[in-house]
C-alpha cells in the first residue's frame, strides 16, 4: 500500500513548454510508443511512472532526440518546445540538446578533471568568452548542482574519482552549466543510496524554480515526492496525466490505481 | 519463503570434512585442468628458450670480425708513376694495382710472426685478406694523396675463411678439398693471431654496412637494407594510421548499419587473412606495372605493406573504439555535442591506447615480412648502395631487413648462413623495441572511467 508522506500540492498555471501530440515510436517493428499526447509545463517538475518496459524513457529521449542514435529507432507524431516543432527538418539536434539537457540512470562523468566536466558543453557552445567567465559558470554549476562545497578543492581531479552520489550530482551539474530550458532525468536516482537520493531530490526542487524538469522513476514515493505532475505509461500507452495529489490519491483509470496500489508491474 | 534452506528436521545431513564423490571428482578435475595449462605453458617456455639459445648461439658471432693489421708501403712507383700528385692520375690505377702492396705488406707480417712458414710467395697471402682490402686500401689513399711513399698501418677484414677456421666453423680436415685457402694459411692465421697482428673484434660494420658479393661474406652487413625497412615504416605510418583511424570512425561512429557496411566488415575480416604474397603480386601489377613506380623501391614496399596492415590495423582500433562504454557517447551528446565533437573529444581519447597498440604490431608484422617484398624486386642482394639524400631513400633501389636474412641464408657459403643468424637478432631488437613502445603508450594514454 501507497502510503508515503505527501503534502498536497498546488501548480502554478504556468505556460506550456513542451506539447506532444499523437506521437508515436517504434522499435523496428515494435510499437514502442502508442499515441502520447502529454503538455510538459515551465517550472514544473513531471514525473515520468509506470513498470518496466513501459516507454516511459523512450518518450524522455524523445524529448530531446537521443532515440536519433539509435539507427533502428522512429518517431512519428508532434513534439513542440515552445511552440516548435523539434523534428522539424531544419532543427539541429546539438542545438535542441543544448536546451534541452539530459541527466542519465547511470552517472556517466567524462574520464576528465571535475572542472573540465562542468566546462566541457560551456566550452562548445561558446558560452564562456575568457577563463574568468568559465570559472564562474563552473562554480555556479557546482553550487546548483548542490556539489560545490565537496569538490571545489580539488576541481582538477577525475570527477570519475567521486562517489556515485557525488557523481551524479556533478553530472547534474554538467547538464545545467549549458543554461538549458528543460532537464531531462531518466531514473537519476537508481544507482544511488538513500542518502544521496535525497540530496539529488532536494535539488530537483531546486532546479524547479529555473527550468521545466522531467523525470522517469521506478519509484512512486520518489514521484511523489519531487514531482508536481505525473504522467503513468503501461505499455506504451499514456494512461494518466494529472496532478500528482491526485494521481497518486485519486486515480481515474483502473489500471494507474492497481499500480499504484502493486497490483501490477 | 525463507524456511525453505534449512533441511527437515533442523539437522545437517553430512560432515563437512568428509569429501563427497561429487566434490572428489570436482576437485580432481580441476586439478588435472591445472596441470594441462601448466604443461602447456612449459612446452611454451622450453620452445621459446630452445629458440633463444639458437639464435643467439648461432648468430652472435656475425657481430664479431677478424681483422689483420698489417703496415702498407704506399709505393708511388706503383701508385703514382708521374710523381704530379694529381687526383686522377691516382684514380686511374685499379684495385689490381693495390694488390701486390698489400700482399707484400702480408708476407712480410707473415714471416715475421711464422719464420719456418712455406708461404714464400706474396701472391700467396691474398687468401688471408678479405677482398675488400683492395678497394679499403684504394679509397684511403684517393682521400689522402699526400701519404703515397710513406708506410701506413691498415686494420683489414681477414677472409671469412681465416675467420670461420678462427670461430670453428672452417675445420682442418675440410681443407683439403677448399681451393680457396690451404693448411698453410691456416697456420699462418694461428702465428699472426699469437703475434698479434690479428685481431678479433665487434664489426660496427655488420650493423651500419652494406650487402657484399657472395664471396665477400666477411664484408656483408645489414644497414642498408635496414634503411630500406625504415624508409617502408615511415610510408606504412604515414599511409595506414591516418587511413586505418579514419576508416575505423567511420565504421564504428558515423556508417549507417546496413548490408552494404555489413559487406565492408566480412572483407575487411577476409583481407586480413588474405597470404601476404597476394599483396606482393598485387603491388608488382599495380603500383610498378601499371603506376609505373620503380622496382625494389622503398616507396613501392611501403604502399604494399600498407595494403597489408591496413586490415590488421582497422581490426583492433574497431574493436578499441567499440569498447568505449557507450555512456560516454551519451553524456557528451546529452550537453549538445555533435557526433564528431563526441567522437573527437571523448571517444578517440579513450580508445587511443588499443589504437596505438593495433598499429604497432601491424607495423611490426609489416617489418618481418618477406614475401611480398620479393615479389617487387626488394631482394637483398639489392641493398649494397646508401641512397643519396633522405628523400632520394624512397625511390633508391633496396632491400629490407627479413629479405636480407632470407637472402643470406641461401647463399651458398656458409659463412653467410652465420649473418643470417645474425640478421634475425638485430630484427628481434627492432621488434622488441616496438612491442615494448606499445606497452609504453599503453600505459601512458590508459584512462580509467
């Protein structure tokens, strides 16, 4: 039974920064993705629930066109940011994944210094126009990636030294220091222990009040915890999107209550 | 659910310090697996230790040369008739002119050391002498006319003969049926080696020389066709690390997964096996042939040896590449990277020690092969002139060091037999010293993630 603490919540009617429509995605022949229709608002976390399997991070790299490398991969259907559409032909997709940013399930750090981590994307996107203004996007980075004060002693170490919830959040971290507009997270919390869980999630509320964040979880608490919106998948399909208070009290379609509740998945 | 371990009953059923069949049997099969890779690592070591001690047995005499040092009076009745000093007058007398000089200069050494010898005659010496002598003796003096009429102490290759009979391998009783060199003479190497006026030494020229004709194996040496593997390594570095890292990127980061990259992959696997031969035929048709470079040229075996290493490069830098985790390829395109920004950034680095140690050892295999450079007229016999400038080394005429050793060692004296030993050291070096900068690069460019 679900019973974690959970405060209700209220959004702000905020603009929608992410619009989806009909979209669909296959594998090959595998229908991976069925018709998803889902408004991603600004400033708002949205959590991204449902078994194994489901979609539910297909439809993250959607987002912000990861599927792209895999060659077997398709998408059809529409997704706008900001009123665009990201699959139009003329869309690079460097220049969507520089506002559209993407923390992984396993913490991945560059095999390279801490510093140079943080500095890697202000260096290709030319955000920086000296040494002292890439210091600054470095520690600022750092200090938003909740990471600061454990590493700024030792910038020039291999952030693959760190722990893994240190690592994590430095590539968190990474992931702001492009100024994106959106922050993608598929399952950011699953390799990490308790502790660092709550220092990541503590920083997702965080992160909240500058961008539209987007997470997929396994777990519900976690949803629950750290999200405004939830969207449940089950097989592809979207099946319910709403407020999380009450998604996760107040369930309309059968199937997200037996999740919720363990029946399946 | 968790009751299920423990037996009924609550007891254990067996002693733990007593050996079941199953365990016994487990046991000795692992025991007897053991004892299979420890023999197998024995032959290994016993072959490898048998090769050793047969190379360096056999060839570690090459690097040591009997030399005469006799006192040549530079007659210049015989070197210069008109008596002008002038350098053409000089050059204009032949090696033959030289011979009765030195030959003299022998007897006199001869007889000094040996009193009782039967050698009576001067002409009699020259089977003592390399030679080369004549032609050592006739460049000294054109490069110092102004010691014609003095007496000048000369150090000379001893015949390979007097050289053999001194490292055993010329015996006593074999004499008899050699017309190039009589007991006599043998006799006489043992007084002039008591007198000291013959020496053994280490021959720098065995390393730094040049090929000699087949009866001058004592003055035979290995470093021009060296330089003829150099020059090759530099066009194989220069063709198949740009070539073979381009080709392996692409492949493996950028080509669409198709049948037709499918079809690429088979043959670059197939080409790989292909007898290095095939490559030779290939370079003889193609490059000299048909493109019209010349033949035995360093240039030519270079381009050939590329299209054989190719393959074997591609290989394991595929393989290098395809090891990087692919969560790094993800985090760079995550901040916004392009594909080549990842590749070239994160990817290459990371995959640059396999890389390195793929193309060392196909420089390595392209550095011992023969074959193939036979088939393009770089067989060793050729290698007897340096080339004029650096750049005039890639189209001179030469050889290579294996093809060298491949043609020392069928020739008939067996005195060569000895250089050929003596070739596949000085290769050994190189090779080791290439395998041994792969670890080092290895080492130095490994990064843990």
């Amino acid at each position: 039974m679900y019973d974690a603490p959970y405060t209700e919540r209220t959004t702000a009617v905020t603009d929608v920064k992410i619009s989806a429509r009909d979209v669909q995605v296959y594998y090959g022949d595998n229908h991976a993705i069925k018709d998803v229709n889902v408004d991603i608002q600004d400033k708002t976390v949205t959590a991204f629930i449902g078994p194994s399997g489901c979609g539910k991070s297909t439809f993250l790299r959607c987002l912000n066109r990861m599927n792209d490398t895999i060659d077997i991969c398709r998408v059809l259907g529409k997704i706008e940011l900001d009123g665009e559409d990201i699959y139009d032909k003329r869309v690079d997709p460097v220049q969507l994944r520089a506002k559209v940013g993407m923390v992984f399930q396993k913490p991945n750090p560059f095999p390279k210094s801490i510093y140079d981590n943080i500095a890697y994307g202000p260096r290709i996107h030319g955000l920086a126009k000296n040494k002292a203004e890439l210091d600054e996007i470095v520690e600022k980075s750092l200090r938003r990636g909740a990471i600061w004060d454990e590493v700024k002693d030792r910038l020039s170490e291999p952030g693959t030294g760190l722990s893994g919830g240190q690592q994590q959040r430095l590539c968190i971290a990474r992931a702001v220091a492009t100024e994106p507009e959106v922050l993608l997270m598929d399952e950011p919390c699953s390799a990490l222990d308790p502790i660092a869980t709550a220092q990541v999630e503590e920083l997702i509320d965080e992160l909240r009040a500058n961008f539209s964040v987007v997470i997929v979880t396994h777990s519900m608490q976690q949803a629950a915890r750290v999200s405004q919106k939830t969207a449940f998948f089950h097989l592809g399909n979207l099946v319910e999107y709403g407020e999380t208070g009450k998604i996760f009290t107040n369930p309309e379609d059968p199937r997200t209550e037996s999740y919720i509740t363990g029946r399946i998945g | 659910m968790t009751d299920a371990s423990i037996p009924e009953g609550g007891k254990v059923t067996k002693s733990l310090v007593q050996l079941d069949a199953r365990t016994r049997r487990r046991n000795a099969a692992e025991a007897r697996f053991r004892a299979y890779g420890l023999t197998a690592i024995v032959i290994g070591f016993f072959f490898l230790i048998t090769l050793m001690v047969a190379i360096v047995g056999n060839g570690v005499g090459a690097f040591r040369q009997s030399f005469i040092t006799v006192e040549v009076f530079l007659d210049p009745a015989k070197l210069d008739k008109n008596g002008a000093r002038d350098i053409e007058d000089i050059k204009k007398v032949s090696t033959f002119g030289y011979a009765p000089l030195i030959q003299n200069a022998l007897l006199e050494a001869v007889q000094a050391a040996q009193p009782d010898t039967p050698i009576k005659k001067a002409g009699d010496t020259k089977q003592l002498i390399s030679a080369s002598a004549l032609a050592a003796v006739r460049d000294h003096v054109i490069a110092n006319p102004e010691e014609i009429g003095q007496t000048v102490e000369f150090r000379l290759l001893a015949a390979s003969r007097v050289d053999g009979y001194l490292k055993g391998r010329v015996k006593r009783e074999d004499v008899v049926r050699d017309k190039n060199i009589n007991v006599e003479h043998l006799d006489a190497a043992d007084a002039l080696l008591a007198a000291g006026t013959l020496t053994r030494s280490f021959n720098p020229e065995f390393v730094l020389g040049a090929d000699a004709s087949e009866s001058r194996a004592e003055q035979a040496g290995m470093g021009v066709s060296m330089l003829g593997s150099f020059y090759m390594m530099l066009v194989v570095l220069a063709l198949s690390l740009p070539i073979g890292v381009a080709a392996s990127i692409y492949l493996e980061e950028f080509a669409p997964k198709n049948w037709f990259t499918d079809l690429i992959e088979v043959n670059i696997s197939n080409l790989a096996a292909v007898p290095s031969i095939v490559f030779g035929i290939l370079g003889l048709s193609v490059f000299i042939q048909f493109g019209g470079l010349p033949q035995s040229a360093p240039l030519v075996g270079g381009l050939v040896l590329t299209l054989m290493t190719l393959p074997r490069i591609i290989i394991p830098a595929r393989a290098a590449l395809k090891a990087v985790p692919p969560s790094i390829r993800d985090a760079a395109l995550g901040v916004g990277a392009s594909r080549t920004q990842t590749v070239f950034h994160h990817v290459l680095p990371l995959a640059a020690p396999g890389i390195l140690t793929g193309l060392i050892i196909g420089l390595g295999q392209a550095l011992g092969e023969t074959a193939p450079l036979l088939l393009i007229g770089m067989v060793g016999f050729v290698a007897t002139n340096l080339p004029d400038g650096f750049f005039a080394g890639f189209m001179t005429p030469n050889s290579a060091m294996p093809a060298q050793i491949y043609e020392w060692a069928k020739r008939a004296d067996p005195a060569f037999y000895e250089r050929a030993w003596g070739g596949i050291i000085i290769l050994l070096v190189f090779l080791l010293i290439m395998n041994f900068a792969a670890i080092v690069l290895r080492r130095k460019f490994e990064r843990r993630w």
